[in-house]
C-alpha cells in the first residue's frame, strides 16, 4: 500500500512558540477571509451610512473647493448690502439689538436652507448615472440611507454656517462664541438641513426629473424664507403670515440661532423638538418615495 502524501503545514505552525502565531489561530485567520462579517443592522447601519455619506461630502469639498467661494457670495450680499442698510435707515424695529446682528442667524438659515433644498438634484442624478440603484439594492434600509443623505447636507450645510459666521464677525456682528452654544448653533443647523434635504428627496420622489425639481425648489425657497422671523419679527406680519410662520420650520431654527448667538429670548426645548420631529418626518415621507426614483 502506497503512503499517503503528508499535507503540508502552515509556515505560521513551524515557527517557535515565542512571539509568533500558533497553526490553529492561522487557521481561523483564513477561515474569516471565506466567511463573511455579520452585517450592521439597527443603530448602526444608520450610523454607519450617516458617516460614510458625511465622508463623501467632505471629500467632494476637499477636491473642490470652488463651491464654497461661490456660496458665500449671496450671504455676504445680504450681509453687507441689505443688513448695512436697513441697520442705517432703522426701517425695522428690533429692539437693543442692532438689525445686521438680527439678521446674521437669518442668513445662516437661509443659506443651509438653500443648499438643502435643492439635494434632490443629487438623487437624481445618481438614479440617472445608476448609483442610486446600487445603494437600493444593498442591505441598507431605505431609511439608513436617507437618513445619511439627509444629515450629509447638514455637514455641507454646517461649513456653509462657519463661512457666513466668520463674514458676520468680520462686519462686527456680536456673536457668542461659548463652545457650548456653537455646539447648539452646529445642532440646530444639521437637523433643519436635515428636513429640508428629505423636503428635496420628496420632491424629487414626485416629479422625477431635474427640471421640475430646480423649477419647484426656486418656488418654494422665498417663500419659506420670507415667511419666516429670519428679515423681521413676527410681531410686525400680518396675521395670516404670523400663522403661516408659526408653521413654518426655518421660523424654528433662526428663532434658536438667535437665542444661541445673541442671548436673544427664545424658546430653545421647543425649536429643537419641531426641527427634529420634521426631520423624523421628513425621513419618514423620504424613504417611502426613494423607491420610485429608481423605477
């Protein structure tokens, strides 16, 4: 009877115990490369989809650079020409506060608003380049996907933030710059981008196409930003624009800048329980309609 050929061993079993690994722990090590890892399910597969999509947009920024230049323009606008000067001819009362102070935490809004709101735009061109699909078809919830779409423009939307801070303070804005209220400022601008990305997504979800959605989307964008508290008090609208404004979310978010920037009275527990129940609803409305961009 002919012998049996000797398997060979592993390198890793020939060497000496010291400082080296045993065969069988070599073995396993090969044996993770056949099976595959558990997958994230639950919170983590919503926090890992929300890091990875706020890597993408970080790196978009880091290779170009170009649009933040070009998005601080409007901001600055505002900034210097209009808040220079209303604050010079006092046609609108704020109280102690000079107006170019009132209404710096109204451009911040504004410009995160504006950068969200046309993110659908984004979806859209995925689904036509096909990488939406791809994204749908991977174990990732619907909802874990949105939800790091969403909070993705609110890192676009929170260096946006930084730019028109760092315009106001140059023009002599008296800002707060406690740690702990930019923290609040950092919160409050993630969750309201957060609903007006899913608004976009929405919107996208209905009307399919990029041009419908831009049409839409420059609609929508004044008039949600005039009625809101970001140009003028409530107190000086009309009543049918007060109660439009009180359903308003930008209301709620410039509402909480202001008191985090300027100490202004404001009602902080419930501007952050509106913004992030839009935001769970808009997350909500989003992901149910994902699906039909990819039809």
């Amino acid at each position: 009877m002919s012998a049996v050929p000797a398997t060979p061993r592993p390198a890793s079993a020939d060497r000496d115990p010291a400082g080296t690994v045993p065969a069988d722990s070599a073995s396993e090590r090969a044996s993770l490369l056949l099976v595959p890892p558990q997958p994230r399910r639950g919170w983590r597969m919503v926090v890992n989809r929300m890091l990875a999509m706020c890597l993408v947009e970080l790196q978009k920024l880091r290779h170009d650079r170009t649009e933040l230049y070009t998005r601080a323009v409007q901001p600055a606008l505002w900034l210097l020409i209009f808040g220079e000067t209303f604050t010079r001819i006092r046609a609108i009362p704020t109280g102690d506060v000079p107006y170019l102070d009132y209404l710096a935490p109204g451009i911040i809004a504004q410009s995160a608003m504006f950068i969200a709101i046309f993110y659908g735009i984004m979806i859209i061109w995925e689904r036509d380049s096909g990488v939406l699909t791809k994204l749908l078809v991977t174990p990732t919830p619907r909802s874990a996907l949105v939800t790091g779409k969403a909070f993705a423009a609110g890192v676009k939307a929170l260096i946006q933030a930084v730019v028109v801070l760092l315009i106001a303070a140059a023009l002599g804005v008296s800002l707060s710059w406690n740690p702990l209220d930019l923290a609040g400022v950092a919160v409050v601008v993630v969750l309201g981008s957060a609903f007006f990305s899913c608004l976009s997504v929405s919107i996208a979800g209905i009307v399919l196409t990029r041009d419908r959605l831009m049409g839409i989307g420059q609609a929508i964008t004044m008039p949600l930003f005039f009625a809101s508290n970001a140009l003028y008090p409530v107190a000086l609208m009309p009543g049918w624009l007060q109660a439009v404004s009180k359903g308003n979310p930008l209301s709620y978010e410039v509402d909480a800048l202001r008191g985090l920037l300027l100490g202004t009275p404001a009602h902080l527990g419930l501007d952050l329980a509106v913004l992030a129940f839009a935001a769970l609803v808009g997350i909500g409305v989003a992901s149910a309609l994902m699906g039909r961009l990819a039809r």
